[in-house]
C-alpha cells in the first residue's frame, strides 16, 4: 500500500500543472470519490512531484496525511511558498488555493483513490459503473474505459512511482522523501 500512497500528490499536482500549461479543457475522468475509512492505513508523508508534460518539467514538494477520517494535502514550491490545501472527510471535498491555480480538486482525489485504495473496494466500484476495466499485477495498475487507457500507475521501487495520464497526455515521478506511520 505504501508505494500506491505515494502517487497521492502526483496526481493532484499533474492534473492542476497540465491545466495551466494549457489553454484548452481538460477532458474529465468519471471517477468515483471513495471513503477515506476504506483506504490505507494512516501516514504521513513528504514527496517531490516532477511533472512532465508538453516538454516542460515542473517540481512541487508535497506534504499529505491520511487518515480513516480524512485525507488532507498541501502543495508547496521548493522555496517553501504554500500554493494550496485539499481536505476530504468522506462527505465534503474543501480546497484553499493559496496561488489563485485552476484545482480540479474532486477530479484529482478520485485520480487518487484510484491508485491507493484497496483492489476490492476498486473492483466492486467501478464493475458497478459500466464501461471500466482494472488490470493490476505488483508492478503496475491500468484503468481503461471502453477498452482506451485512462491512468496507469507503475511502482517502481518501495520509494519512487510513475504515473501516466493517457487523456490529460502527462508523466508524473513521485519521490517520498520521507514517511512516517501514523
């Protein structure tokens, strides 16, 4: 579980870097917001975002906790400078954006569950919806629609993971730089 919470900030930063470095909408996913109570154990942790896209590479620091009653996140630049805050209680998405960024936050944190919540609660979920396929093995999860990827996450190693956004067209390497069990 530990190398799938990693990807938490990933995904929120890569979806808000690639809707300001574009001017054109983002296609939206149809993901689902999962309660917190169903997903990984509580930590805390601290990670560095490289985002690649469009040729640009853009670097974020990100400190998250997650907890049964609640995910909280917060985005920082590498000066320290906070750029926003998302909080999810399993009832009520809150974000504070602190640099007036576009944050498509109900977007990212289903993004987010996706990669960190157990393959059960993922399966039963998405079977219900329709048109959603899960692949998984140890090293990779693959969520398509309609037979067309839509995300997939690959785990590379206990501290780093990739993940690949198929209609948002981005890469995103998350690095924890520290963890700590709660």
């Amino acid at each position: 579980m530990s190398k799938r919470l990693i990807l938490v900030t990933a995904l929120l930063m890569a979806v808000n870097a690639c809707s300001s470095m574009s001017q054109a909408p983002l296609k939206k996913f149809s993901l689902h917001l999962l309660a917190p109570k169903s997903g990984p154990e509580p930590a805390l942790y601290q990670q560095k975002l490289s985002l690649y896209a469009k040729g640009n590479v853009s670097q974020v620091l990100v400190v998250l906790k997650v907890e049964y009653a609640g995910i909280k996140l917060r985005a920082l630049l590498p000066t320290g400078q906070s750029l926003y805050s998302i909080n999810y209680d399993g009832q009520t998405l809150s974000k504070q954006n602190l640099a007036n960024v576009e944050l498509p936050a109900e977007e990212m944190l289903s993004m987010l569950q996706f990669a960190l919540w157990p393959s059960d609660i993922l399966h039963e979920t998405y079977n219900a919806s329709g048109n959603w396929q899960i692949e998984e093995t140890k090293q990779f999860r693959l969520l398509t629609l309609n037979g067309e990827n839509s995300l997939r996450v690959d785990f590379v190693n206990q501290n780093t993971l990739h993940l690949t956004n198929y209609p948002h067209q981005y890469n995103v390497k998350v690095e924890t730089l520290e963890y700590k069990r709660l």
